[in-house]
C-alpha cells in the first residue's frame, strides 16, 4: 500500500550554481550597500557598547547599593526615634535596639526594589533596543552580506552574555571596534 503523501524529487543539480560575474554598476551598488551596512552596524555596535558599559557599571555596584539602602533606613530610624520617640532614647540601649531589625529589613528590602528593579529596567531596555537594531538589519537585508551577518551574529552573542549576567566580564574597547574579517 502506498503512502498518501506526495514524494518530492530534488533536481540532481547544486541549488549553489556557480553566478555569473556581477557587472560594474551591480558592483558599485552592492559596495555602496556594504559600506551602507558598516554605517549602520558601527553605530548599533557602539550603542549597545555604551548601554552594556552602563550595566556593567552598575552590576559591579550591588554592595555600595546595599550598604547605602540599609544605612540609609537605619539612621532613618534612628532620627525618627530621636525626634519623635520618648525622651533620652539615645541613652538606652533597649530604645536603640529595638528599631534596628526592621530598619535592617526595611533597608534589605529597599535595596531588593531599587538594585534589581533597576538592573531588570536596564536589561529588558537593551534587550529591546537589540531587537529593534536586529529588525532594522533584517529590513534593509543586510544579513545577505557578510558584514550583516557577522553584526547579527555578534549581537546574538552579546544578548546571550546579557542574559547570562556576564557584562561585567565583557571588554567593552573591543565591542566598539568592527570585527576583522577574514
């Protein structure tokens, strides 16, 4: 019994046929296209290089965000005690105690929203605005040569690092430069 499916031949010749030379004006505007895709991948690689460099920056500053939210609401706290607790406050050492493991939470807390609702802002921005560079790349067809694959290859590589937490180990001088190809 036979299949109801239609079986497909496939031509015996290569689909990657030798094309014919390309004429001097097909030339010159598929080099003015080049150096068209150069353009605009060198201004998208430099973006997304000064946006990584942000969040570089601002990965490497977990500890200063921590310690500044927890001093912060604990000295809160404390003049709060101060001025409108009861008097002598500072002289005891139960009135001082008391506020400062809620004030220690609170200051934990505060850091949880402001440290990492500010590294998910930063990285749910770049990640949009590299996949608004993909599509403008896609659109004009850059990806047909190859320094337009090589830009959409590179920024593969770079949303995945993203995604990984690794752009404090990315070198961001060899990230503005084009990528040399052979």
């Amino acid at each position: 019994m036979t299949s109801p499916r239609a079986t497909v031949t496939r031509p015996t010749t290569s689909s990657a046929a030798v094309q014919p030379p390309l004429s001097p004006a097909d030339a010159a505007a598929r080099e003015e296209f080049t150096k068209y895709v150069i353009e605009v991948t060198d201004y998208q690689r430099k973006e997304v290089a000064r946006r990584v460099e942000k969040l570089a920056a601002h990965q490497t500053s977990g500890w200063a965000y921590m310690i500044a939210c927890v001093a912060s609401t604990v000295s809160g706290a404390l003049i709060t005690m101060k001025m409108w607790g009861p008097r002598h406050t500072l002289n005891h050492k139960v009135y001082l105690l008391r506020p400062l493991p809620p004030a220690i939470g609170m200051g934990v807390c505060t850091y949880c929203v402001l440290y990492h609702g500010r590294l998910l802002m930063m990285k749910f921005r770049l990640w949009s605005v590299m996949e608004d560079f993909e599509y403008q790349v896609k659109k004009v067809q850059a990806h047909h040569v190859v320094e337009g694959a090589t830009h959409l290859a590179w920024m593969q590589f770079v949303l995945d690092q993203i995604r990984a937490d690794k752009a404090p180990q990315l070198d961001i001088a060899a990230m503005k430069r084009r990528p040399v190809l052979l």
